[in-house]
C-alpha cells in the first residue's frame, strides 16, 4: 500500500511515517522500495505502528522503541531485558495514574468548595 493509505489506515500524517521509518522502527518487514523508489508498505506495517502510537502513549520514548525494534529484529534482546523494560513501564503507569487520581481528588474538593461558596451568596 501507498504511504497515505498507510496514514488513513494509522491515524499518522506521511511525515510521521517517513520519520519512523527513517529512525529504524519501521524495517523490511514493513517497507518495500519499488522500482520506481515508492514505498509499498506491508498491511504488517498498520498493526506495527499502531503498536508503536500505543506504546508510546504508554511513556516509551522514540529512543527506547527503536532500541527495542532493532534489537527485537537482530534477535539481540533476551526476554529478561524486555520482560524488565515492560515492568518498568507498568510501574511508571501505576505512578501516575496514583499522581491524576491525586490530582483529581483535590480539584473535586476545590470543586466541591466553590460551589459551597457560590451557593452562600
């Protein structure tokens, strides 16, 4: 498929794609150079980068996903390293949904307070 079918199908502008593919996390598996030099990418390539949108809003950095692609294609990565990098990002989830549900219960109470206030007047 062409890279605006790829974009329709992901959510991602072409220049997100172009960059992706440029950092390494898109690969052989996901792109095809034609004759021509147009992309045609892979229906594995929307599954991909739908993988890569979620995980990073997950808090994996660029940094780390490409780290992980590369080596993950390499075979480089033992299941240790990523069952921890995973288990990092699960505890970091946890923190800062505590931190937003913190958050929240102070502005319910800021809340809670000023409709008291307006409802004296």
């Amino acid at each position: 498929m062409k890279i605006h079918e790829l974009a329709q199908k992901t959510g991602l502008t072409p220049a997100t794609i172009r960059f992706y593919e440029k950092e390494g996390l898109l690969d052989q598996r996901h792109v095809r150079r034609q004759e021509n030099n147009y992309r045609d990418y892979s229906n594995e390539a929307v599954e991909h980068l739908q993988t890569i949108k979620r995980l990073q809003a997950a808090g994996f950095t660029l940094s780390e996903l490409r780290k992980y692609t590369i080596a993950d294609t390499k075979n480089k990565l033992v299941l240790q390293n990523i069952v921890e990098l995973i288990s990092e990002k699960v505890a970091e989830i946890d923190r800062r949904k505590a931190e937003l549900e913190h958050t929240q219960a102070l502005l319910e109470r800021i809340l809670a307070n000023k409709i008291r206030q307006l409802n004296e007047k």
